[in-house]
C-alpha cells in the first residue's frame, strides 16, 4: 500500500470519527435555545387562538348551509309524496314550487362546495388543536428544570420539524379575525392582564415584522447596554393623539399655504398681463399719434410749397417740381419717401378732379 493510500484512509477515519463526536456530544440547555423554544410556543398559541376562531367563524357559516338545506330537502320530500292528496286546484303550482326547492338547495349546496366551508372548518379544528398540542408540549418541557428535561438540541430538532409542518398545513387566517385578534388583545390602561401582550411573540401574519439582527447570538447583552423607558400608556396615548394633531394641523397649514401661494401668483400673473396689455395699448396709442403728428407735419411742407409756387406763379406746380423740391427735403431727412407718394397719389388725384 502506497503512502497517498495510507493518508486517505487516516483522513476518512478521521471524518467518522468527528462526525460520531458530534452526533454524541450533547448540547446543554441555555438562555438562547430556551428563547428560540418560547418564541415557538408565543406564536402557536397566537395561531391556536386564530385557528379557533377562525374554526368557530365556519362552523357558523356551515350551520347557516346545512340546516336550511336538511330543512328544505326534508320539506321537498314530503310534498313529492304528499302531492296526490292537495287539493286539485294547488296540484298544478305543486311541481314548480318542489323544483323551485330543489333548486334552493343545490344552489345553497354547490356555494357551499365551492366556498369550501366544511373543507376549511375541519382544516382549522385540525389545526387548533395541533398548534394547541405544540404549544403545551414545548411549556411543559420548559416548566422541568434544565438536568430533568431531554436533551436540548434533540428537542429542537423535533419541534422545529413540527413547527416547520405545521406552518406548511395550516390554512390561511382570514383579514377579519387577524383584526379581532389584534384588537382583542391590545394593551388598555384598565385591565393590567393585557400588558402581558407585549411580551408575546406574535407571527408574522399579525402586522408584527421584526429584523433577524435581534435574533443574533449575544443579541440580550446588546441590548442590556440601552435603557428603554417605556412610557404610561395613557401618556403615550396622549402623545400620539397630540403628534396626530400636529400632523394634521401641519399638512392643512401646508396645503392652504400652497393654495394661497398658487392664487398669489395667480393675480400676479394677472396684473402683470393687465399691465402688459396696458402699457402696449399706451406705446400703441403714443405711436399713432406722433406718426400722426409726424404726417401731418411734413405734409404741410408740402402744402406750403404748393401755396406759394402758386401764389408766385398763378398756378399749381407740376409733379416733377415736387418731386425736384421734395428731394431737397427727403435728403435733409425732414420728410418720408412714404409722405412723398402718399401726397403726390393724392395731388394728382385733385388735379385730375380739377381739370374735369
């Protein structure tokens, strides 16, 4: 045999036996295990007391199914056989109201079977008292003092793989009585049974989500260094009622402020096209009228040549020496070229008017 040989083989027997070591150490009770077992018995008592409810809530809703059933099937029954002896006028209605009846109840009955309501009302008796058996096994076993219990990482071993099966086959809680159960056993200043509920460790479906860092190893001592101070309940009432209304207060304030602030620039904005809309109307206006004053005033140069070329001559000047003087004053930038045409459409125009 070579030697590789030799060391495979003493590193084999070597993983048997530190795999035998392990499973024939025995693991003693401590405060962690003790905590992961009453974490388990919290939350399968929570889910008893679901499941029995919830059992309760369908077997109400299965009596309400079945008894009109058995009532109406019993009562169709016997009209089927007592329909010779009505009377001979009632005779005739007799088959419509027994399959009306019948009718009643396979309707009752096929909601029923879709409604699973028998299915589930066994489901969460089952269940209940599973979970009830559960809880009460895991109590006991931690009522014993640590050397007279079994052996803790057996025990656990086994009611994990219970909790992990019941988990799996329990039927889902309905909203409702997740809602009773929370209000049911909510904290109130006056009964002092109810502190207790804090103290529970409640499953997931009750609203409550806590981070896997407080289940952490040495999680206790972590925790041991920050002093809670949990306040009265009817001071912390108070408290949430009084941040409640400052709350309120706050976002109402807030969304009149952002209304009051939206009208405000809403009427600035107004204003300001008003005083646009004004201020060009006023600049529109100014500019007629200076181009009106402006028309006018290099028109009447022209009309002040005509006069006096007449007065001078006996006539009125032709449109060339118009032209030739007006030049003068286009160069000199007293008049317009847009003047000028303006004038002379209409100087011919009278002209044409004198002639005829």
């Amino acid at each position: 045999m070579s030697e590789n040989d030799t060391k495979d083989n003493d590193n084999q027997g070597t993983d048997s036996l530190n795999i035998e070591n392990k499973k024939d150490k025995k693991i003693e009770w401590s405060d962690e295990n003790e905590n992961i077992l009453v974490e388990w018995s919290d939350i399968a008592q929570c889910y008893k007391w679901l499941n029995a409810r919830a059992h309760a809530k369908f077997s109400y809703m299965h009596a309400w199914f079945t008894i009109p059933a058995i009532t109406l099937s019993t009562i169709s029954g016997t009209a089927s056989f007592a329909q010779a002896s009505l009377p001979s006028n009632i005779q005739v209605y007799a088959p419509a109201v027994i399959g009306t009846i019948n009718i009643f109840i396979g309707i009752l009955t096929t909601v029923q079977q879709y409604l699973k309501i028998s299915e589930l009302n066994e489901a969460h008796r089952v269940s209940s008292i599973s979970w009830d058996k559960f809880a009460r096994n895991i109590r006991i076993e931690l009522s014993k003092a640590p050397h007279e219990r079994m052996d803790a990482g057996h025990f656990i071993k086994l009611n994990r793989q219970e909790f992990d099966r019941l988990m799996e086959t329990s039927p889902m809680i309905a909203a409702s009585i997740i809602k009773e159960f929370n209000e049911k056993f909510k904290v109130r200043p006056n009964v002092p049974e109810t502190k207790y509920f804090k103290e529970l460790r409640k499953p997931d479906i009750c609203d409550i989500i806590v981070s896997a860092e407080r289940y952490k190893y040495g999680y206790k001592e972590k925790e041991d260094e920050i002093e809670i101070v949990i306040p009265d309940d009817k001071e912390e009432e108070e408290n949430i009622m009084k941040k409640s209304t400052e709350l309120m207060t706050n976002y109402f304030r807030k969304q009149l402020d952002e209304k009051n602030t939206i009208i405000e620039n809403k009427v600035k904005e107004e204003d300001e096209k008003r005083s646009k809309k004004e201020n060009l109307q006023r600049s529109f206006k100014k500019t007629v009228v200076e181009l009106a004053n402006r028309t006018k005033s290099q028109t009447k140069f022209l009309d002040d040549y005509v006069n006096t070329f007449k007065n001078m001559y006996g006539r009125r000047p032709i449109d060339e020496e118009i032209r030739t003087y007006a030049n003068e004053l286009i160069a000199n930038n007293d008049i317009d070229e847009s003047i000028l045409l303006r004038f002379m459409a209409k100087y011919q125009h009278d002209d044409v008017m004198n002639i005829v």
